[in-house]
C-alpha cells in the first residue's frame, strides 16, 4: 500500500478515478486542501487545513454477488474501519451513524463517500483531525483536536484506518459478515433515537432499530418495521 501525498486537489476520488491505471489495491491519495471535495448526494465537501483527506482503493471480489447487493456494506465496513483507525490515535466513545458517518456526542467528525466504477469501489474518507470548525459548524460538526486540544499525526491516522479496513474486508470476504454488523450495531447512533428519512420527496417517521443483515436500517412506526437502503436520516427536533 502506498500513500501519494499532494498538497492541493480538486477531489482525492476524482484524481483516483481518472488516474486509476496508475494504482494499486489499497493505494491511496491525500491531499492537504482540495478545491471541489465531494460529499454524498451530489453535495460539497468543504475541505480545511488539517483535516484527514483521502481516497483508497478495493477491488471487488469473487466472492460478492452478481446483483451488487455487498455493495451497500462497504460504507459501513469503511466506516467501522475509520472509526478502529482512530481508536489507535485516540480512544474515544466514537459512534457508527448509517450509513457511513463517524460521530462524536452527537456530532459529525467524518463523511464517507464511496463511488464505483467497473469492478473498483473508490473509498474517499474526510475527518476533522487538526482543524477547528468554523462557529456556525460547532453545534453539529467536531474535530478530534476540538476535543483534546492535542494535534494529530494525519499520515498515521490514514495509515490506521486502510490497515482496519483491509482486516474487515478480509474478514468480510470470509463470509464473516455478521461479526461485523454485531460491531456496527453495538456502535449504531441512531439507535433508539425518534428520526425522519428522506428519500427523495417521501418522508418517513419513525425509531430506529438495528442495521438488518443485508446493511438497511431498520425503523419502527406504529407496530410495523419498515428497512432502508437508502435515504437521509434526520433526528427529530434537531436540524442538520
Ligand atoms: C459526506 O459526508 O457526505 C461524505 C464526504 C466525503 C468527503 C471526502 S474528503 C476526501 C474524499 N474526496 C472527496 O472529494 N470526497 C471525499
């Protein structure tokens, strides 16, 4: 595994896309700014000094199904492996929010973005390490330096997490799918807690419950459970 380190970027995913013959599996690309960083559902990603800024990459395996219903659980694996990654730089309560954020008493310390293309998953990770959060981010975002006061080793804090990542997915590929869940779940944020899922123009209400076997999220209203591939998840009274 090697890390290319660039000071400034468009987007670490992009520059892996579009350079991807020149890569291995688990390479990775770090930028210390990037100029159009991408966040989930077409959204920016606003990418500040001393956050951990990068792209690795996994192949798909043999081992997965031909519909590409694993492919919704590798946000969650990367998302376990992001926060074990950290544990190493700081061990803190971090939690697991579906489908692939990492938060911190209750507020956002990393976003995920996983794209595709042909039999290669592009994992871009962005985290608040050294960076402090803007004054009108400080309610619902966190940076691990915000928490401690100490500043962070960012390459190690990458290197960390592709070595947990690479853990679970050999262990995925094994077929050991429900250890992970079991850990997912254990750290699963929205448990419990009254929420709003968007999907498109439908909204829906409900509690959350587990994350189901197939990697959805399971929400109960009225006696019914209902699960979710996909959607936005928003905690009742608290705007995001
Ligand atoms: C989200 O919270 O919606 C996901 C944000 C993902 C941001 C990271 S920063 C590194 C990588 N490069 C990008 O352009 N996006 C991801």
């Amino acid at each position: 595994m090697t890390v290319y380190k660039f000071d400034s970027l468009t987007s670490t995913n992009d520059y892996m896309k579009q350079n991807i013959s020149d890569f291995k599996e688990y390479d990775a690309v770090s930028a210390v700014t990037q100029s159009a960083g991408k966040a989930r559902r077409g959204n920016c990603w606003v990418s500040q000094e001393g956050m951990a800024l990068f792209t690795f990459i996994v192949k798909k395996k043999e081992y997965f199904s031909s519909d590409d219903s694993e492919y919704l659980k590798i946000p969650l694996i990367s998302g376990l492996a992001a926060i074990k990654g950290l544990e190493k730089s700081e061990n803190l309560n971090y939690m697991f929010k579906w489908t692939n954020d990492v938060y911190f008493e209750g507020k956002k310390m990393s976003g995920i973005l996983v794209e595709k293309a042909e039999d290669t998953f592009f994992i871009g990770i962005g985290i608040n390490i050294n960076n402090s959060l803007p004054k009108e981010l400080k309610n619902k975002a966190v940076s691990l330096s915000d928490i401690t006061g100490k500043i962070y080793d960012i390459d190690k804090v990458i290197t960390d997490i592709i070595e947990e990542f690479k853990i679970l997915y050999k262990t995925f590929t094994y077929g050991k799918w429900d250890e992970i869940l079991a850990e997912i779940n254990r750290l699963n944020y929205l448990k419990g807690k009254e929420v709003s899922l968007k999907a498109g123009e439908e909204r829906f209400f409900g509690t959350v419950q587990d994350i189901n076997y197939d990697g959805e999220i399971e929400i109960i209203s009225g006696n019914e459970v209902h699960s979710f591939s996909i959607g936005e998840i928003f905690e009742e009274g608290i705007s995001f």
